[in-house]
C-alpha cells in the first residue's frame, strides 16, 4: 500500500480532483471532525458532493471518524491560532499542545491493525488522508503520517 495526503485550501475543484487522478489513487479517507466546508469555493468537498464526484470517478471512500480530533483538541489549535493571529487556511505549522493531546487521546486508541485489514480488504493500494488545511504540518494527517512512517514503514507522500 501507498499512501498519500491531500489538503483543499488553496486548490481549486479541477486541481484538487487532478491532483488524485494524476497520482492514481483508489481509496479517499476523509479524517475530518465535521465533512463539510463554509462558503462555496470548497462546496465540492461537501460530504455528499465529494462523495458522488468519487464515486464516478471510481475511487472508493472511507470516512475514518475515529482519527478525526475531538472538538476539545480543535478547540486547542484555535486558542493557540488566536494568540498568533492566523486562520486556520493561512497555519503552517500545529501546536505543541495539539500534538500532544491529539497523540493521546486520538492516536493511541486507534487501531491500525484494523485500518489496514479494512484497506486490504476493499482492495486498497493508493490511499490518501484528507483534510482541509493547506500544509500538512497544520493539520493531524502530519502526525497520522509520522506514525504510519515511523510505526509502520509506510512513506507517506504529502500531495
């Protein structure tokens, strides 16, 4: 298995679709907290609509709520993104307090073993980790990543 990330922020609806075709991926598991996106410029990756795109597309989705943070870890982040001034489509980078509690109380309690019979399962070879933010260094698939590379020797390409 491969496995891949992909944020929105800053991609357009073809990019962002391209994006996934031109690295041929066959499996889509959305990580969020909540599967929708305020406003219109990311309507498209709006559960339902993301979904149905998906699926003409030919690319099985999975959403994956257990590596979701909680709304207390969220809450984390966005204190420390007030004390810095910056949105959540502008960070570069996640606190040390978010690390910490999301390591925790998210990823410690997921099961991997599961996670990968699931994807051998459905037949899943290309997988990608989505999220909203832009870098993946400001979003919680950096440190899924880090533990699919350094628990499990899964190099994880971020897209």
């Amino acid at each position: 298995m491969n496995f891949f990330t992909i944020g929105v922020f800053s991609l357009t609806e073809k990019e962002f679709f391209e994006k996934l075709t031109n690295n041929n991926i066959d499996t889509f598991c959305d990580i969020r907290q909540h599967r929708g996106v305020r406003g219109a410029t990311y309507s498209f990756v709006n559960s339902n609509k993301l979904q149905q795109k998906l699926k003409d597309m030919g690319i099985k989705y999975c959403y994956i709520s257990s590596l979701a943070p909680t709304t207390e870890i969220r809450n984390l982040q966005k204190e420390i993104d007030l004390k810095k001034g910056e949105s959540i489509s502008k960070r570069r980078a996640l606190g040390k307090e978010f690390i910490r509690e999301y390591k925790n109380k998210i990823l410690k309690k997921f099961n991997f073993s599961d996670f990968f019979e699931l994807l051998d399962r459905i037949g899943s070879k290309r997988i990608i980790l989505f999220c909203v933010e832009k870098y993946p260094e400001a979003c919680h698939r950096s440190i899924i990543s880090n533990e699919l590379d350094k628990k499990y020797k899964y190099f994880v390409t971020h897209l």
